[in-house]
C-alpha cells in the first residue's frame, strides 16, 4: 500500500465525521515542550518539542488548500440575447479545497517549520478529471502533490522579533515555537484584480468608469473610453473598492483547523507577525513606493510574483499575460489547448465564449497604467502581495496540561489516541529521549 492509501491514521482522519470536527473544533494552544509562564493555568511542559511528520503536513496543507479537481463552471457565459453575461470570468476550471472569485485562486500558502520556510504553489497546477479524488488510491496524490509543488526559501523560519508591537503579547509563548508548522496565506492581488478590471469595464451594454476617489474622482485613464462608448458615464466605479480576495486566507486556515480535529493535533488561527514585519523576515522583494511609510511586497523572486512591475515591463505587458492565460496558445478558453474544461463538448464551449475586444484590453492596460503611474504600486491601497495578519499553527499537544486544568472533556478520543495511532507509542517523546541520552553517551 501506499503512504496515504493503507495509513490507518489518515484513513480516520479522511473519514473523521464533519460536524464533529466543526462542534468539537477548539483552540488547543499547549504543545508538547511549551510554557506558560504564570497565572492560574501556569505550566511548563515536561516533553520536549516533537516536529509534525510528512503525512501530517502534508495531510493539512492539501486539506487547506490543494487541488480537488474541476470547478463546474455552472453559469451563463451569453444570454440568449446575445450580449455578454458573465462572459469568461472564469480564470481556471481547477478547483482548490476553498471557494474563490472567478476561479482565481490567488492565494497560496507559505509554511515554514524546523526545517525551514517553504512556498506551496499551485496556481498554475492542473486538475485530470472532474474529481481529483474518488478512491481511497487517490489520496495518494497528496504527498505527491506535497513534495512537488513546495519551494525552500529559508533554511529556518522566519527571523522576527518575539514581541510587542511585532507580536501581541498573549502569543508570544506558543506561537512559532519548537515543534510546531506555521501556515500562513500570502494574497497574490493582481491576478484577480485585472481580470476584475477586464470583467467590469466589459459589461456588454457599457462598461463601469473607473474614477479615482482618492483624487478628486477623476478618471482614472477612463476618460478616452467613455468618449468612445466603451464605458457609461453614469456608471461611476471607485478605485478604492478594489476586487481584493481577503476572505480566502481564512477559508484556508479554517480548512486546516478543522483537519487539525479529524487527526487528533492541537493548534489554533491566531494574529501572526506584524506583515510588515514578516515581509522583511521572508525573502519577499520590497520596493519602496512614493507617500507610504512601508515598503510594498511585491513577490518571491522566481517563486511568487506579481502582475506587475518588477516581474513585468509595465503594466501592459502584465494586462497581457493575464490575457494570454485565458486566450493564449495554452489558454483555458483555447480549443486546442493542453486543458480539460468540465463540459461534455469542449469545442462547442470554446467556441460560444466570448473574447475580449482589443479596445477591451487597451483600456484596462490604461486603467492599471494609470494606476501604477500614480501611486507606484498595483494595485492600490493594497500590497501587492498581500501577507495574512493571521495564520494558523500545528502542533502536538500535551494532554497532561489539559487533564490538569479542565479533564479530560477539553479533547476528543482521536486527540487521546493520536499519538497512538500516528507515531505508534502512547508517548513517543519516551524514545526521543533516549536516543538523545544514548547519543549524548557515545
């Protein structure tokens, strides 16, 4: 059998019941080789730190965001009118474990533990059938998917400081520790927002006019196109309100405490490092941009870029390359196309979705010219990769501390029986103990 397939541990947690986990979901902070210092629940773990393994970990990153085959697309590309209705939002038909606008998925995962820090990046990666797992071989695709699709970028976690205004107080003592994996979401803002921009400024009967709030509401490289009738007037659209994709990091981390339940670890979603911070702690590249006191994340070289410059010419050609996934040789509404589209006929579908008009595309490269030129980041009032303040961490819990303070109702059996089930020892910690005194002796 395989690593997942025959793994009694994770065949539990694949079938572990969904309310439970929801009603039975908890922050459970005390790990293994943790401390509270003082107050009424003081207590210091007696058992050193013990590393989340490779099944797990993979286990929680493909729960929070992996790939779980096709989205189904189910909309109206025309109306029988002919005029354009949702027209081709859609960015990608694979889907992922968490919802998102357009199918954009445009947030990937960073987690980082002992070993390191690493990026897991699966925008570009593509789902084979409409349901990536049916069979219980499936799952095997998990630890692929884990070991392929991850990028080291530090050889240790993030360097930051341990304290106040960088962290809050009361997280400080469990939070990154020894032992534990931390994930943390990092928001990619331009994919989804210029095909936002290409979806509003297309409205079949008149686009929106995109007007700059912050200044004074002036056309924000509009004004030729509704001259031109490609835009209405009287549709006034600001700036400010952006097409940001915030709520997607926290389906990612519920998805992972959940998993956390089914499996029998502790850990909890909580406010992380200052991102500021964290930015300058990861090897993001941080540019400097006219009026803002902090630097813009704008990618990991080679790893997580924006659409945007540095990683572009300009503005245009990164319109461009947004297009191009959509329409380009490789494109998912191209019919010939290396990609699967979730409809019986796929020429019929390619065929009946409408393209963007070259007017189109030279518009919304004027809009986010314009916005480049005048605020030195894209898109605006947001980073350009945008660093979750709070991510959710991973661990192995002592159950002495919660057997001493509030019984044993604050755990599940499968919380009882992990260790157990997946490092089989009731306490595992025993034998890491002696091989590091039998270590230490030779």
């Amino acid at each position: 059998m395989g690593e997942i397939a025959g793994n009694e541990a994770a065949r539990r947690a694949w079938n572990y019941p969904l309310f439970d986990a929801i009603f039975n979901r908890r922050s459970r902070r005390m790990s293994l080789g943790a401390e509270i210092p003082a107050g009424p629940t003081k207590y210091r773990s007696d058992k050193p730190p013990l590393p989340l393994d490779e099944i797990e970990e993979a286990m929680l990153i493909e729960a929070g965001t992996g790939i779980s085959g096709m989205n189904l697309s189910d909309l109206p590309y025309v109306y029988p009118d002919g005029k354009s209705a949702s027209g081709n939002t859609m960015l990608q038909f694979t889907g992922r474990t968490w919802s998102s606008p357009c199918g954009s998925h445009s947030t990937e995962l960073i987690y980082f533990n002992d070993a390191g820090s690493y990026v897991v990046g699966l925008k570009d990666c593509r789902a084979g059938r409409l349901r990536q797992y049916e069979t219980e071989g499936d799952r095997e695709y998990i630890v692929r998917s884990y070991r392929e699709n991850r990028t080291k970028v530090l050889d240790h976690r993030p360097e930051h400081p341990r304290s106040y205004p960088a962290m809050l107080s009361f997280n400080l003592w469990d939070s990154n520790i020894e032992g534990s994996t931390v994930f943390l979401p990092v928001i990619n803002n331009t994919w989804q927002y210029i095909n936002g921009l290409l979806l509003v400024c297309g409205w079949a009967d008149g686009g929106a006019f995109l007007v700059d709030d912050l200044n004074g509401n002036r056309p924000a490289g509009t004004e030729r196109w509704v001259k031109e009738g490609l835009l209405d007037a009287n549709r006034p659209l600001p700036l400010s309100g952006g097409f940001g994709q915030e709520v997607e990091p926290a389906f990612i981390v519920h998805n992972i405490v959940l998993a956390e339940q089914a499996m029998g670890l502790g850990g909890w979603i909580h406010a992380g490092v200052n991102p500021i911070v964290l930015a300058q702690s990861l090897p993001f590249r941080l540019v400097e941009t006219p009026g803002s006191p902090f630097p813009n994340p704008v990618g990991i070289d080679g790893v997580l870029e924006g659409y945007c410059p540095p990683y572009y010419k300009d503005m245009g050609a990164a319109v461009d390359a947004v297009v191009e996934a959509k329409f380009g040789a490789d494109g998912i509404y191209t019919m010939d196309a290396n990609r699967e589209a979730p409809f019986l006929d796929r020429n019929e579908f390619v065929a009946g979705v409408p393209r963007y008009s070259d007017k189109l595309v030279q518009c919304v490269k004027d809009v986010c010219t314009y916005i480049y030129e005048t605020y030195g980041r894209f898109p605006p009032g947001l980073p350009t990769m945008g660093i979750s303040p709070y991510w959710c961490q991973a661990h192995h819990l002592d159950l002495d501390f919660y057997d001493r303070f509030y019984g044993q109702a604050a755990y599940t059996q499968t919380q009882a029986e992990h260790y157990q089930l997946w490092h089989g020892a009731a306490r595992p910690w025993e034998a890491q103990r002696q091989g590091a005194v039998a270590g230490a002796q030779r």
